[in-house]
C-alpha cells in the first residue's frame, strides 16, 4: 500500500492558483479542493497538507461519495483525515452550499485527483453534485479551474471531454513526475507505468 506521506507534492497546482488573489485580496485566499473518486488520494492528502500550512489560505474541501472508498484503499485513512485538513468542508449533495452560489467570492478550485466521471460531467456542464456545481461555476465566473486528471491510458471520449474543459477555461494538469528533480521517489513509478505500456496494445 503506497504511503501518502511520500507522495510528492502536487505543488504546481497550488502555486498556480496561489499567484494572484481573485475575490479574497492579497491577505486571504480561499481556495477549493474538490477531490473525486479516482485514484491518487496521496495528491490530495499532500495538497490539503500543504494549504493548511499557509496562513493566507482559507481551504474548502467537497468530498465526493466515491472518494471514501479510494481514500481507504490507498491510505488507510478515513475521510475525517482529510476534513481536518480543510478550513471549512461542504457535503458534496447540498448543492445549496456556498461553493454552488456564483456570488460566493473565491480564488479558484482544483479537482485533485480528477475523476473521468467528474471530468466528464465538468466538460459537458451536466453537474451531479456540489463538486461539479462548484467547478461549473467557477468557470462561468471566469475563476481559474485546475483538474487533475488520473486516468491511462486515455481514451478519445477522456481526450475530448479534457479538450472541452480546456476551451471552456479549465487548466489541465495531470500528475506528472518530476524526473529533473533527482529525488529518488520515482523508482517506486517507473516499474508500475511501464508494466502498463507493456499491457496496453
């Protein structure tokens, strides 16, 4: 079972929203972190981590249904791991929350990790829950949306419904190894993607 505490930092998605305040001013930044049902729990382990340790970050988690089941399958933890780590968390039925209001002032949401099922239902604007209501309206509030998807190999429906959420204002950012680092992390990477290259035809 991988450790979520060895996990590398998704740093990249936390910087790119952290550059420029949007609703909140230059003193406090309040972020949203939706974390869906794929896998990659550790990305959102590290990141919640990571916002809690920013004292101008006011974080608000949606929890998606299906990552209860992920987050104890990877990590072994429960989903009140990760609700402590937030500022402030939101269920992801009540679509009646503050992150489904466009009014509700913010400074822009990742979706880490990023399901196909949520990616899909944030391209086509076909929202089911909280954590689609919020990532909808955060693009038609211009907010700047980062996604993180998970998935491989990818299909044309995951490279279409990416491109859709491209062109309506999304950033796609995948988890990608830093292989210029020259942290050692990635020989527990590189065995796993390359037995699935050898699998995929």
């Amino acid at each position: 079972m991988p450790s979520c505490q060895r996990a590398p930092l998704p740093l990249p998605a936390a910087e790119a929203l952290l550059r420029g305040g949007y609703g909140q001013g230059a003193f406090m930044k309040r972020i949203i972190v939706g974390v869906s049902g794929a896998s990659g729990m550790p990305l959102a382990l590290c990141l919640l981590r990571h916002l809690a340790a920013l004292p101008d970050v006011e974080s608000h988690l949606i929890l998606s249904p299906g990552a209860h089941a992920v987050l104890e399958a990877e990590c072994g933890l429960a989903p009140s791991t990760l609700h402590a780590l937030a500022d402030v968390s939101h269920d992801a039925a009540c679509l009646g929350a503050a992150p489904a209001s466009g009014s509700w002032q913010h400074d822009g949401m990742v979706v880490c990790p990023c399901s196909m099922s949520s990616l899909a239902s944030i391209a086509t604007g076909a929202g089911t829950n909280l954590l689609h209501r919020a990532a909808d309206v955060t693009l038609k509030e211009r907010r700047p949306l980062i996604l993180v998807p998970r998935e491989s190999p990818l299909s044309r429906i995951h490279l279409r419904n990416m491109l859709w959420a491209s062109e309506a204002g999304a950033i796609i950012m995948p988890f990608m190894p830093a292989f210029y680092s020259g942290e050692d992390t990635h020989r527990m990477f590189l065995p796993i993607s390359q037995h699935r290259v050898e699998e995929t035809p």
